[in-house]
C-alpha cells in the first residue's frame, strides 16, 4: 500500500458515508453479489488475496497475531480507518450513546482505528443533541501487542468525557473482568480468524462480560484460514442475544467494473454486520 495521498481521501469520501454512515447496506444485493464473479478485476484480488495468505497464518493462526510486528503510520491509519468505515456501519450503535452505557469493550481491536469510530459517533451523537455527555470508558483488547502499541499511539479520544484504552489480551485466556462488566462488546473481523473450538471460547467468553448486547462484522467469503460462519445470529441467539439488525454488506460500493478503493486494498468481498441485544438484561444492582 503507498502512502496515502489528499486525493485518496478525497475519492473515498465520494463514497458517502459522511452523509449516510450506513450506506454500504442499502449498497448490497443478492443478485451484486453474484455479479462479483462475473468481475475480473474482483475475481484476479481475490485469488491474489487467497494465494499470498502467509504460511505462518496458515500453520497457527494465534501464534501469527501474537508475533506479528507491524507498526503502522499516521496516514495508513487514518485511511484504513476511514476506508474500513465502509463496512463498519454503525447499526445499533446509537445505544452507545444513552444515558446507562457506561463501558464498551471491542475484542481483537487491531490498531484500534474502529474502536475510535465507536468513541466518535457516541461523542457525534451527544454533540448533535447539544448534550455534554457522561462518563464513558472505551476499551480495546488485541492479542498482537504491536496492534496495541499502533492503536495506542494513534487513537485519541474525541470528548473530554470519553477515555479511550488500549491492551494486549487473549480473549481465549479469559478477560480479567468481572461478568457483565461491559454494556456492550463489539467483535469486527475477530471470529473470522478462529477456528471452531476459539471462535466457541471468544463468544462465551464476550457473553460473560456483555450485559446488554453486541455487534459483530464478520467475513462472509472463503479464504485460506479464515471461517466464514453464516449462522453466527444463531450462535448469538443460542447464548440470549435476539437479533436486532442482521444485514450483509460490500468490503467497498459495488461497481460493475471493479474495486473502486483508490489504493485498492482488499477485493469486493460480502460481510455479515449483526447487532444483538440481550433479551433478559442483568439487573443494575447485580453488576459490579
Ligand atoms: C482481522 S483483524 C481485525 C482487526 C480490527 N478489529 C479491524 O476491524 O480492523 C483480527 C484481530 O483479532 C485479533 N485476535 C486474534 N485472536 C485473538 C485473541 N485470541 N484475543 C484477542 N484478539 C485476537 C488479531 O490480533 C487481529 O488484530
């Protein structure tokens, strides 16, 4: 990936999220995403994605993101962020905002470039209803302890009532927190990474700690290593999540001839976006 230049920035702007954050579900289609295939620019990403998946993934998924090293700089960052903003839509995420979230937790936080979003649209929300807000902890875990220092480094609170936190864990050992300490957790890409038995242990392991609900952007397409589960709403429901919004999205706006990311970092590839509430939500005098 080069550097990013003004203009980069400028051409996913015209994607419009600024006006519609969550553009990209009314951008999908059943018949677009069959349409993907007929794509030889989507088709050529996607093996090429498929083809270079590193060896060390492959062999041990956990240890590859335990070991990984990648500092990343201010204007990478700043892209990915804005470009995976795409198929991060906030559903559900206005709930963050009300009066009684107190603690949000996003598990396998990479750089923390989403969990800042998080914190940006509560602080976006108070500001459009001129409200000075409440006290609101932010937390991100990751297993890569460079992903940490990266999200660290470059992910500021936007209000002086949100702190924005960052470290490293394993959401496999177990979280040190105490069961429902979060209002809601957030899994973007984490379950996509871990094979059956991990990806049972993370979900038991964000029920404990979530009282009121999560959201969850998860991969949808076949590659090497990873694990598309199109029944993850189920998995949520089994574990006393009822589905509040369940939609799929494009990694970028469908177009007819191609990828349309101006420094064209992933294919156009299909992910779920849930947000699931707790349907018998602890009570307050039982939390902490
Ligand atoms: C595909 S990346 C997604 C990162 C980020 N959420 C995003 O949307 O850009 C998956 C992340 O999950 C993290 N991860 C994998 N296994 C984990 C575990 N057992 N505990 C915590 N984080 C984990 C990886 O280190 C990696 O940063």
């Amino acid at each position: 990936m080069h550097v990013p230049t003004p203009a980069d920035f400028h051409e996913l702007d015209r994607w419009g999220i600024i006006e519609d954050p969550t553009a990209a579900i009314t951008d999908y289609s059943e018949a677009r995403e069959r349409a993907r295939w007929a794509n030889e620019r989507h088709q050529r990403a996607h093996d090429e994605h498929a083809e270079n998946t590193s060896e060390a993934f492959l062999d041990d998924p956990q240890s590859y993101f335990r070991s990984l090293e990648r500092p990343i700089d201010r204007p990478k960052w700043a892209y990915l962020k804005r470009r995976k903003a795409w198929f991060h839509p906030p559903v559900g995420w206005d709930r963050f905002a009300a009066p009684g979230t107190a603690r949000l937790l996003d598990v396998g936080c990479g750089d923390g470039d989403q969990t800042l979003r998080v914190a940006e649209h509560v602080a976006g929300r108070w500001v459009a209803a001129d409200y000075d807000g409440f006290p609101l902890e932010v937390v991100g875990v990751d297993l890569s302890a460079s992903r940490v220092e990266n999200a660290r480094r470059l992910a500021d609170s936007p209000h002086p009532k949100i702190t924005v936190r960052f470290e490293q864990g394993d959401v496999l050992d177990g979280l040190g927190y105490a069961d429902d300490f979060f209002d809601y957790s957030l899994a973007m890409g984490l379950f996509e990474v871990l094979d059956d038995d991990h990806a049972t242990a993370a979900l038991d392991e964000m029920t404990r700690l979530s009282a009121h609900g999560m959201y969850v952007r998860d991969l949808l397409d076949e590659y090497p290593g990873l694990q598309p589960r199109p029944h993850l709403a189920e998995s949520l429901t089994d574990r006393g999540f009822e589905s509040v919004a369940s939609h799929r999205v494009f990694e970028e706006p469908f177009v007819e001839e191609g990828t349309r990311d101006p420094l064209a970092v992933w294919p156009m590839n299909v992910h779920q976006v849930l947000f699931a509430a707790a349907s018998a939500p602890p009570d307050p005098t039982d939390r902490y």
